[in-house]
C-alpha cells in the first residue's frame, strides 16, 4: 500500500472472538507525514455480514419466483394433455374390453398418473433446492424442493 501510495479496499471473512466469521470490507489508506513519506495508515472496517446475507436471501427469493413461475406454466400446459390422454385411455379401455391391446393401455395410465404427480410436486414448490444433473448442470431437485406439502 505504501509503495503505491493509494487507497486500498477488499472484502474478505474474518474469525471474531464469539467463533463466528463474518463478513468484513476493509479500507486502508496510507497516512504521509508533512514530507509525503509513509508514515502508517488508517484502516475502517465494516461489517457487511447482514448485507451479505440479505443479498443472498435476496437471491435466493428471486430464484425462486422464477422457478415458480415456470412451474406453474408447465403445469397448466401440462394438465389439459394429460386430462385429454385419460379420458380417452379410459374410453378405449371400455370400448376394446377383453382385446389383447388393453394391456398396452394399462400400462399408459400409470404413467399419466406419474405425470399427475410431478405436476403435483411443480405445483407444491416451496423453496429453490437444485442437484447435480450430469457434470456441469443443476436442476430443480422436485423432491427437496416440494417437501413437507
């Protein structure tokens, strides 16, 4: 700092003496005495941890609100199809009762049905909870991120 003769600023965590570490942006500048030379510095420090945590929550919410967001379009423009497929699964099992394809349309329905519960899941979104999906991406984690509904 003095070699640059200028004012210093950064942002880094600190241990205090209560065991927490907390957020703190340190600004240092140099003190000159009356012949310019260095002669020591100031040093303000401020505890950002609040802020920190508020930008975070802040964050955390706006994520949110766009997961919720999508969540609700893809249910909407998933519930109309999925209405559609059932009904008519259930006509064609009526029409075609006793043929060999009514097996193939039992095996449709339990897979409308799990769509009907990730629809569910979608819908009960409570909080922004991702996984890993492959090497580079996250996804939703619905499990997590329904819980407790």
């Amino acid at each position: 700092m003095f070699e640059k003769a200028g004012f210093h600023s950064f942002e880094t965590k600190v241990q205090c003496a209560d065991g927490e570490r907390r957020d703190f942006l340190f600004s240092m500048a140099p003190v000159m005495d009356c012949e310019g030379k260095p002669s020591g510095s100031v040093v303000v420090l401020a505890d950002l941890t609040e802020k920190n945590r508020a930008a975070r929550d802040r964050a955390r919410k706006e994520k949110l609100e766009g997961v919720l967001e999508i969540a609700g379009t893809v249910c909407h423009e998933l519930n109309q199809p999925l209405q559609t497929l059932s009904g008519y699964i259930e006509l064609l099992t009526m029409t075609l009762e006793g043929h060999t394809t009514t097996t193939y349309l039992d095996k449709l329905s339990p897979q409308i049905e799990r769509m009907r519960s990730i629809t569910d899941k979608l819908h009960s979104i409570t909080r922004y909870e991702t996984m890993d999906y492959g090497e580079r991406t996250k996804i939703i984690d619905l499990g997590k991120a329904s819980e407790g509904r």
